[in-house]
C-alpha cells in the first residue's frame, strides 16, 4: 500500500535524486485482493510514488491510503475510517533494496528478475518483506512490477467478527510502476 508526492518532497528526503541512475514516478499503481467464500475485495490505487537508484538498487515507495478505490463506497468508508485509520496513519512506506540489481542492465532494453526486500511500514508498523518481481527497461523508461501476500493482522489491522469471515487472512498486494529517467 503505497502516497503521491512531488518531486521536491522526494528530493528533500533524497538529496542525490537528480543524476544518472535515478527513476521516478507519482502515478505508479498498488492494489489488494482478498478472497473469501463470502466474498471478493478488491481496491485499486493510483497515486503512488516511488523512485529506484538503478546505481544502487535502493527503492522507496509511497502509497497514500485514502487513495484506493473500492467497488462499493461503504467498503472504502469502512477502510479508511474503521481498518487503516487513514486520517492517523495517512501513508504506506516502502523502504528497501533490489537484492540483485547487478542483474538488471538499466542500459538495455530487456525483462529481468528482481528480489526486492525491505520495510513496509502500514498503520504505524513495520515488517520487513521480501517479494519476487520483474524489471523491465524500455526505451521510456522503466516498469516494475511485484505481487506479494500479505497478512493485515501484522500491521495490527482489525477486523470486527460481523465481517471477519468476509476478510481474507492474507490478501493479495499487486504493484505496478512505470518510471522516468531523471
């Protein structure tokens, strides 16, 4: 879960973001799925910064939690309000590396695999996670994509038992980014 920033917010928390190697997005996309016999969730965000060092594979990623959109409004009211409490914790943070990055030729086109691992901070809790995922170079740019499981229960998300069993134990986090050189 990912908060849309400018650029000048991103460099004033990464002086060295202007240069070679540097990659940045403000409309990347994060979603979750959660499956149950009850019932499907989905919600879908598109306001979500992030910037990769292609020098050292550090990647940082924010996702503001009041941005993503679900099917039914009671749902996202519910969410925002009751679950996340996105008026006291308003931001997901990702802060980490891609493991393999000497992999990854930011010079040529191509798709390659990547492990990224780091601190996914969500409603004031940190866990650290790893999740595979591909880079692939363009001559735009860069888009990086990853799913993962993850377990809200560890971020200290509740759930009310009159719709516990709507809510899976572990949902489904799916990003998808396409940067621009800076």
């Amino acid at each position: 879960m990912l908060i849309i920033l400018t650029v000048g917010m991103i460099s004033f928390l990464h002086p060295d973001i202007h240069g070679q190697g540097k990659y940045m997005t403000n409309n990347g996309f994060a979603s979750f799925y959660s499956h149950t016999v009850i019932e499907d969730i989905t919600a879908e965000n598109k306001e979500v910064a992030s910037v990769i060092d292609a020098s050292t594979g550090e990647v940082v990623i924010i996702v503001r939690m009041s941005a993503f959109q679900f099917e039914k409004r009671l749902m996202q009211e519910h969410f925002n309000e009751n679950y996340v409490e996105s008026e006291k914790y308003p931001k997901a943070t990702f802060n980490g590396a891609i493991n393999n990055n000497q992999v990854v030729d930011y010079s040529t086109e191509g798709t390659y695999k990547v492990v990224v691992e780091g601190d996914l901070t969500i409603h004031g809790i940190t866990n650290t996670v790893s999740a595979e995922g591909t880079i692939e170079v363009t001559s735009n740019g860069i888009v990086a994509k990853t799913s993962f499981m993850l377990n809200p229960e560890e971020y200290d998300i509740r759930f009310p038992r009159v719709v516990r069993k709507n809510i899976a134990d572990n949902m489904e986090i799916r990003a998808a980014m396409e940067y621009i050189q800076l």
